[in-house]
C-alpha cells in the first residue's frame, strides 16, 4: 500500500484550500462527458452511522486487463456514481461481486461541487492504444497526469485530488495506456490529507474495499469496472457505510453508564420502601 501522506490540515484551512479550488474550476469547458448511476432509493448522501447502497452488473475489464486499451480503463463501460459525505467520519467503500466479477474501484473527492462528468477529448488526450479520454483513461494516476485531464479540476472537469483505488485482478506496471501503474490490492495515491487523514483496505477474489480515515465533508466520485479480462464480469453490490468514530462510541457508552446510575440510584431503598 502506497503512502504519500502529510500532516493533516485543519478542517479550517481544508475547506478553505476546497472553495478556492472550487472558484477555479469554473472556467468554461463542456462537462458531461460521462454519466452517473442511481443509488438505491436515490439517496446520494451520507449521514453519520449511515450507510448507502447500489446494485449493477460490471463488465470483466471496464477497469483495468483490457488488451485492446493496453490495460487502461474505458470509462463508458464502467460504473460512475456520486455522493455526497455530511459528517467529517470514517468511511468504508465496498464492491462485492458475484463469481464472475473481479471489482476495480477508485474514489476522487470533488470538493463543494458534485463531479460534472469530465469533458471529452480535452486537452487531444490520446493513449498510446489510440483511443481519447474518457473512451480510455487514467483510473489511478494523480490529477494532472496523461489521461486525467479531461476530468481534472481547472482542465476538462472538476476533480480535485485522486485519494485511493483497490484492484482485485492482475498488476500492471509497464506498456499501459497512459503509462500509469496498476497495482493490485488497496492503494492510497492522495497527495495530500486536504480530504482524509488516511487510506486502507483489501482486496479478495470478488471483492474490494477502501477504509478512509476523517473523510471530509463534500462530493466524491466513484468508478468501478472489472480487472480480469479471462472472466466473464457479472453482477456487484456497492455500500458506502460511515462509521462514527471511536469518541463517538466513548460519548455514547458514557450516556449509557450515566443513565445506568441513575437509574441504579432510583432504586436505592428509602426508608424501606424502593423508589
């Protein structure tokens, strides 16, 4: 697992870094490149101890392993989603998918603003399969780098910062079409702690997950495709679930104890008689 982490910033001076980044972004560029998925019951935002979920079918390479795309991620056959996070908190992203399915998923953080989908072609991005963005494009690399400009925040689109992405098939790290590195397993690429102070998670045969430390409040956007072209992709299930944090837990257990004394201390005999 990559980490390339500073000293979180204060919340203060995160959402300041956020609204500026977001004032830049408004330049003109034609965003809607991709589109996005509905989430069970149209709920796109996370509460606190709540959770979010949504339910597709992913085709066996959308992410990563196509040999057509030299291994790149081709964004119109893959899954797009958005939500909004409501509470600085913990926050576990899970793909599960069935036998045939082998899940890559990568989460960028959009700041104030929901992501606008990208612009297509911008900047002549061109892989070195020969296909444009967001035909093809740059699932891992940081913004700014080849294949990331058509969605990236004062070029093509509004994305901000590239936090994480778990890979449940095969590594590439050579020959790939924006000469990005595909590793498999749970990797945290963010560049900053602007939006987390944290990235872990796993991968298994069908399954990935990223576990972000103090997830700040705002948009993030989802992708999520196959990573093994020798399957056949299948159906997965996606929860985004935020856990409160340990003090939460501590105040909520010294609530309790509190309220179990006083009602312990009501029942104390009076005069022999139980209150």
């Amino acid at each position: 697992m990559q980490k390339k982490h500073v000293k979180k910033t204060s919340m203060f001076v995160s959402a300041a870094i956020i609204s500026i980044a977001a004032l830049a972004s408004t330049q003109l560029h034609a965003a809607g490149a991709v589109g996005f998925k509905a989430w069970n019951g149209d709920i796109n935002e996370l509460n606190l101890g709540g959770s979010i979920s949504a339910a597709e079918t992913g085709l066996q390479s959308a992410y990563s392993d196509n040999p057509l795309l030299n291994n790149s991620a081709w964004a119109h056959t893959g899954d797009w989603y958005t939500f909004k996070n409501n509470s600085l908190g913990d926050i576990n992203v899970t793909v599960s998918g069935d036998a045939g399915f082998a899940p890559g998923l990568t989460v960028w953080a959009t700041g104030s603003t929901e992501f606008d989908g990208g612009t297509t072609g911008f900047g002549s991005e061109l892989s070195s399969a020969g296909f444009g963005t967001p035909h093809t494009f740059n699932a891992t690399g940081a913004m700014g780098d080849a294949g990331t400009l058509w969605m990236a925040n004062g070029n093509g689109g509004n994305v901000l910062e590239t936090l994480g992405y778990a890979v449940s098939g095969p590594a590439h790290t050579t020959g790939t079409g924006w000469g990005e590195s595909i590793l498999s397993g749970a990797n945290d690429v963010s560049l900053t702690s602007t939006f987390e102070n944290g990235i872990s998670g796993s991968a298994g045969a069908n399954s990935v997950s990223l576990i972000f430390d103090d997830l700040a409040p705002g948009w993030y956007a989802l992708y999520i495709g196959g990573t093994n072209n020798a399957t056949a992709g299948g159906a997965f299930d996606l929860t985004v679930s935020a856990v409160p944090e340990p003090e939460t837990y501590a105040m909520l257990l010294a609530g309790l104890g509190l309220i179990g004394y006083q009602l312990r201390k009501r029942r104390k005999p009076l005069n022999g008689v139980v209150a």
